[in-house]
C-alpha cells in the first residue's frame, strides 16, 4: 500500500483549517470571536515555532511556497495568488471594521473592589462578630427558609427558581443575571462583597469602570440588612457552593 | 480765552474730584491682588504641572527608565560574581572575559540609572511637593543612609571594574568587591523598596498619617515580599537584557570566534533569565497574598476589577516568555552533536506548553457581543469558565514550569553519554518523579474546583512544591547520572541561525514589557492616593487611565528604554574596537 505523505505546509494548513472549524462550529455554546482569534492566533504561532525549530523543515514548509513563485510555469498560479491573498485580506479587514446594527463586544469588568465599610463583614446569622456567641444551628436552617421565601418573591424573577439566572426576565437583561450555581461567581465571593452587591444594587457600584450594566436594583430600599443576610444564607444553600473564607 | 481757561479749569476740578475714587480703585485692586497673589505664594503649592505631557505622564516615564536602568544594574553584577566565581573554580578564561563583559555593560548603565534617579527625584519634589514632604517626614532618615550606600555601591563598582586586571593573581580579594557590590545594591533596592511599598501598605503611622515608628513604615505588609520579588525579577530582567546584548553582538560579529563566544554569552543570559523566571510567579503569587491580606479592596481591584484586563496581557507576555525560552533551547539542539535525539520530544513539550497557554491566558470574563453573550446565554462559558479561575491557571503555570525544566534537562544531556550502570533506572526515576509532581499538579487543580476558595488557596503551595522538589531531585539525579558521562561531541558555538538570536531580542522587548506593564499594575492599584488610604492625590491627574492609554504609555516607556540600551550596546561595542 503506498504511503500518503502530505507535505508539512499543507498539513500546517490543514491543522489550522480543521482547529478552526471545530471551534467555531463544533464547541457548543460557541467560542466568541475574541477567543477565537486568540486560540487561532496560537495555533499559528505554534505552527510557525514547530516549523522553525528545525532548518530542514523549514526548508520544506517554504518549498511550496518557493515553488509557487519561483516556476516561470506557474504564471496563473501566481496572479492569481497575488490578486487572491490581499484581496482576501481586504475583504476580511471590510467585514470587521464596517459599521454593524449590533453594539460592539465589550470589556466587563465583573469583580469592582467593594467599599471599605463592607469589607470584612461577616454574616451576623452564620458566625458572629469577634467575642460574639456562635449562632445556633436551629435558627440558622430557620433564617435559610426565610431567605427562601425572600428569594422567591424577590429574586427568582431574574435569577430563575434553580438559582442558575435564568429567570422569566433574564432574557431581557444584558448582560444576563448571574447564575449562582457556576462556581465562578457566588462561590468565589466572600459573603460581605455579596451583601455589598445586594444592598445597593447596580447604582451602588463604585465610579471606576462606568458605565456599568447592571439592573440589580438597590435592595436596601426595600429589604432591612438582617433579610438580605437571610437570602445569602439562602442563595449559598441552594446553589450548593461555600462563601469564600479567608484563611 | 477766559471760556478756555474756564473750561481746562473745570475739567481739572473734575479729574482732581475724580482722582481720589480711582486711586481708591486702583488701591482696592492692588490689595485684592496682593492678597490672593501673596497668599499663593506664602503656600506651597500642592502640585506643579509639568509642560505638554503634565506631571503624572513625567513621573511615570522617568520613574520606570529608572527602575528598568535599576534592575539591570541590580541584577547583572549577581550572575557577575557568580560566573566570575565559576571561572576561578574551573580555570577557564572565557568565564572571566563573559564577567567581564557582564560588567563593562554594568558600567554604562550605572551612571544613566542614577541620572535617572536624580530626574526622578527633582521631578519629585517640583512637581509633587506635598506627597514629597510627606515622604521625607516619614523616611528622612533612610534618605541619608541611602545616599551613604549609593556611594558605597558606585565606589565598590569602580573598584570592581578599574581592579580586574590588577587583580587577575587575587581573585579572591577581587571577588569580594563583587560580593559588596551586590552588597549595596540589594540593600538600595531594600530601601527604595520600603518608599514604594509604604505608598501602597503604609504601616508605622497613627490616624492622621504621622510617624509613629520608623521601623513599622519600613517593615510594611508588601515590603519583604517586594523585596523577595525584585530581586529574582532583576536577575531574571538582566539575564534577558544580557541575552539580547549578545544576540545583537553574535548578528554584527564578524569571525567564527566572535560569533561563537556571543552565541555562548547569549545562552548564559537566556538561562539565567529563565531560571530566575521559574520561581518568579511564585514570588509575584505570595506579593498578591500578602497585598490581599493587607486590604482586601486594594486586591480585588488589582486582579478583579478593571486593572484584571491587564492580566490577561501579563499571561501573554510571561507565555511568550517562556515558549521563547524553549523554542531557543530546542533550536540550540541543533549545534549539539546528539541533540538530534531529542528532537522527536519538541513537539509533545510544545503541544503541552500552547494548551497550557491558552489556558493561562483565556479570560475569565470574557470580551463578547450582545450577539455572541446571548448564544453563550449564561454568564460565563460552559467550557471557559473553567479555564477561567486559579485552578485552572495555577495548573498551567505549574506544567508550563515543569516542561521548562525539562527541555533544560534534554538541553543538558544531549551530547552525552551516561556511563554508569544505573543510568537507565536512573532515567526512570526522574521520569517517574516529574510525571509525578505533574500528577499533584493537575491533581490539586481538578479538586480545586470541588472545594471552597480558602481550601483552594492552599493547594497552590501543595502544586509549587511538588514542582519545586521535584526539579531539585531531578537535578540532584542527573548530575549523578551523568558523572562520568562521555561526550558524543563538542558543542559547536555559533552555529545558530539568525532567527535564535532575534528570539533573545524578543525575550529582552516582552521582559522590559513586562516589567512596565506589572509596574504600572501595581501603582494603578492604589487609584487616587499618594499614600493609600493616608494621602490623597488631589491632583488633575489623579484618574485611572484607560487600558488603552495605559499600555500605549508602557510602549512608549519600552520603546525609550530600548533606544537608551541600543546607545549602551553602541557606545560598549565601540569602546571595544577603539
């Protein structure tokens, strides 16, 4: 059987062609465009230090291409190469700079250092203070089903009634409300940065990076800090996940 | 005539009847001048502004050409002595001409840092009287003792330099100018350090910011770990800076014999750099603890809040860093007999080293459209979000570590031949022991996304050291291994192509990059205080600038910087054929 050999530029091109193509059509949800032009960018920096680590292969990357236009019997080839490629370019570079109907991609920032009269809060209903008496196992299960009831009839509208932030409105949010059940979000936060995030709301958020997208509403306008303390111990039990602690 | 006579006399009397009101006026109008004029100048002005690019931009270019030029000259003279040292325990010369080298670069650029300095610090107190005078009330005494040993640095340098061919017979008394010379340069750094680290963690002060103890300003939160942090980031920032100095004298040189010792000189700075870069995310990572548990705000918003973008370019260039550290060692295969060996391995280390890069430089939130965020529909990823947290970077860096290590290691035996008996089960234990520590590596990354932050925090000691133990045994085995080895040849200095020694020149750009870009990170962090949470920059400046507008000034910053080294490496090369 005769042995297929694909010379190292074309499977350089194939590589790269086949990488993007699945993940641009196969990873579900799909990658948005600014992680796929970093993998794709990647994949070709990788192609070319594989490529150049060794001068033979080298040599044998650029031969097609030395091939292409070095051979007086290539003409159509080359013209074509030469009129195809910029244009190719061009057309791309129209494509992503022309004006679009939709706003551009955005750099969120999601974690604003919160104000210093919220940092090192504990939650009064799971431990108290320094010197204070533990609460008792009891009422803490009790102020959970408090935070239940104050969760649902505040709360799941938007973050939905499995805590995963999808909500009946969600679909009218962006960006949408978070999904407490993903470990990259309540459970990353100490239970004082989410009390922070809950009192005061979208507008409470601090100056740097404006302007913020956020519909959260300022809950201390209409919850006292006890029920907001309620619905942390809430949301943390329902999602399943431990506030973070510091050591 | 007597109707002009009247007339100029009435319009006399009206002056005259007018005179006193504008002497009032103009009286009034001076006074009111001279209060608000003489009161400005009865008081210090908090700020000056600096012509055309204002006071902060003047600072921050000067301040940073400085700390570059510093960490250059802090960091060369270590690997000075230490390859100095090198050549008296092995006798050859060409260790005492590369120190040598090392050092006449040292030479040039010590006089540029401290004009660098001296710019800084006039600049200092111009524009920023204030903050300047605050700082002296603080740390007056640590001025004077830093003055005293910027003297003894610059004497114990030109005696370093002026004595070493005096004293080619007296190493050792030679070698002891070296050691003070690193001596007094690391306690400068120390002490710049505590200036720097009290502006972002002041300790030692009551509540209205006056000194209480000196030793407590000095002995702040960030201060020990910045100093552990500099010093392996200048060693590693001169080994790079080293390494492109050579690249750029192997590309002029003009005979075999010049190209061969610059390729040398070359992978002795490339190493050197990589080796301080192996622990330096593990030093910057202790920086972060300690900055965390010093306030809790200044940490969220340095890695959490808009300055985390910046991040993402610190995980491409310390990526870029590291491949380029490999690709040069899988290039220098090639002027090794044996080395061709090895070369089946490159493509399995840089499959693992672009994995682990995407991974460390895939964002946790990520830059989407409307379009492109409701198709995701969640607010992170599914498959990206995982990528995102410290889990899933602390793995990659830990395994983009390790296969550093390893390609040195392929480096190191690639022209030998191993001679004892135990040499194949030898190879297997170091096999087994870096399979291993990758093990607990990825072990302790994939548990980390079942257990509490403060639990997951403590896994990362357990990754570091399962990395670090295992590249001291590995090390500690090989040179047992390869005692004894025979060699399948010589390794052939200088023949490297071209593209290697632009390597090192990129390695030297994203280092200095680098180095800017984690400066700014830091002193961005404390937004509109002098003084954290102590004195208040009230200064039209005060803003936190864009990304944009931020890296456009640390390219400007590199690319000045470059243009002062080029001249250096200029005015070296031409020193040399005078």
């Amino acid at each position: 059987m005769r042995k297929f050999n694909i010379s190292i530029f074309w499977s350089s091109l194939v590589l790269l062609g086949v990488s993007y193509l699945l993940m641009k059509y196969v990873v579900q949800p799909p990658l948005p465009s600014s992680i796929l032009a970093m993998y794709v960018g990647m994949i070709l920096f990788a192609i070319f230090i594989y490529v150049t680590v060794e001068e033979e292969r080298m040599r044998e990357f650029l031969q097609p291409i030395r091939g292409l236009f070095l051979d007086e019997k290539k003409k159509t080839w080359q013209t074509l190469v030469l009129i195809g490629f910029p244009l190719a370019i061009g057309v791309y570079s129209f494509n992503a700079f022309s004006p679009k109907i939709s706003p551009p991609a955005e750099l969120r920032t999601v974690h604003p250092a919160p104000p210093d009269e919220y940092v090192g809060l504990v939650n009064p209903l799971r431990e108290s203070g320094e010197g204070g008496a533990k609460p008792h196992e009891g009422d803490l299960e009790e102020h959970v089903q408090k935070g239940a009831e104050i969760y649902f009839k505040n709360c799941f509208f938007c973050h939905g009634d499995a805590l995963d932030g999808k909500g009946h409105f969600a679909e009218g949010f962006t960006p949408l409300p978070a999904n407490f059940r993903d470990q990259g979000t309540i459970a990353q936060l100490q239970e004082s940065y989410v009390f922070w995030r809950i009192k005061t709301g979208g507008p409470g958020l601090p100056t740097e990076s404006q302007p913020w997208n956020s519909a959260m509403p300022i809950w201390e306008d209409f919850l006292t800090d006890e029920e907001i303390w309620q619905v942390i111990l809430y949301i943390y039990e329902g999602a399943g996940v431990e506030p973070r602690t510091w050591e | 005539m007597e109707n002009i006579e009247y007339r100029i006399s009435n319009i006399e009397s009206r002056i005259a009847s007018r005179l006193p009101a504008s002497r009032f006026l103009l009286l009034a109008l001076f006074s009111l001048f001279m209060l608000f004029a003489l009161s400005a100048f009865a008081q210090e002005p908090a700020y000056r502004h600096f012509p055309l690019i204002g006071s902060r931009n003047a600072i921050w270019i000067i301040s940073q050409l400085h700390l570059m030029f510093a960490a250059f000259i802090l960091g060369v003279p270590i690997f000075a002595v230490i390859v100095e040292y090198i050549g008296v325990r092995t006798k050859d010369p060409k260790f005492d001409r590369l120190a040598k080298e090392f050092t006449k670069l040292l030479l040039i650029a010590f006089s540029t840092t401290a004009t660098f300095g001296a710019i800084m610090l006039f600049l200092l107190i111009g524009l920023y009287p204030n903050f300047f005078n605050y700082m002296s009330s603080i740390f007056f005494p640590t001025f004077v003792i830093y003055s005293l040993l910027f003297f003894g640095e610059g004497f114990s340098l030109y005696l370093y330099w002026y004595s070493w061919d005096k004293l080619m017979n007296k190493k050792w008394l030679h070698i002891t100018f070296g050691i003070m010379l690193n001596v007094f340069g690391t306690l400068l750094m120390i002490i710049a350090n505590t200036w720097v680290t009290f502006m972002m963690s002041p300790g030692g002060i009551d509540e209205q910011g006056a000194l209480i103890s000196l030793w407590g300003a000095i002995n702040n939160f960030t201060w020990i770990p910045i100093n552990i942090h500099r010093f392996i980031a200048n060693i590693c920032f001169g080994g790079f800076i080293v390494g492109a100095y050579a690249a750029y004298r192997f590309l002029s040189s003009k005979t075999d014999e010049e190209r061969a010792h610059y390729d040398w000189m070359g992978y002795v700075g490339n190493f050197i750099g990589t080796a301080a870069l192996i622990p330096l995310p593990f030093a910057g990572y202790w920086l972060g603890k300690e900055i965390y548990e010093y306030s809790e705000p200044l940490m969220i918003r340095m890695m959490g809040g808009e300055l985390s973008w910046l991040f993402i370019i610190q995980a491409i260039l310390i990526g870029v860093l590291f491949i380029g550290a490999n690709y040069y060692l899988w290039i220098a295969l090639s002027r090794i007999k044996g080395g061709e060996r090895f070369r089946k391995y490159v493509k399995y280390m840089l499959f693992l080293l672009v994995i682990c890069f995407a991974i460390w430089m895939t964002p946790h939130s990520l830059v989407a459209s409307l379009e492109e965020a409701r198709k995701i529909g969640a607010t992170h990823h599914p498959l990206l979000g995982v990528f995102g947290v410290m889990s899933a970077k602390n793995t990659a860096v830990n395994l983009i570590i390790l296969t550093t290590f390893f390609s040195f290691m392929l480096y190191q035996r690639a022209n030998k031949i191993e001679t004892v008996t135990w040499a194949k089960k030898g190879k297997i234990a170091q096999i087994i022991i870096l399979g291993s520590a990758a093990g607990v590596v990825i072990f302790y990354g994939i548990y980390g996304y079942y257990v509490p932050a403060a639990v997951r925090i403590g896994f990362s000691v357990y990754q570091v050291s399962a990395v670090l133990a295992a590249m001291i045994l590995v090390t500690i085995l090989s040179s047992l291994i390869l005692r004894g080895a025979t060699s399948m040849g010589t390794i052939e200095w200088g023949k490297m192509p071209a593209r290697s020694q632009y390597t090192l020149i990129v390695l030297a750009l994203t280092i200095v990059t680098l180095m800017g870009l984690m400066g700014y990170i830091r002193s961005a962090t404390r937004a509109d205080w002098h003084v954290y949470r102590v004195l208040r920059d009230t200064s039209p400046e005060a803003f936190t600038p864009t990304i944009a507008y931020a890296t456009q000034m640390i390219s400007i910053i590199t690319f000045i910087f470059f243009a002062f080294i080029c001249f250096i490496f200029w005015l070296g090369h031409m020193g040399e054929k005078q």
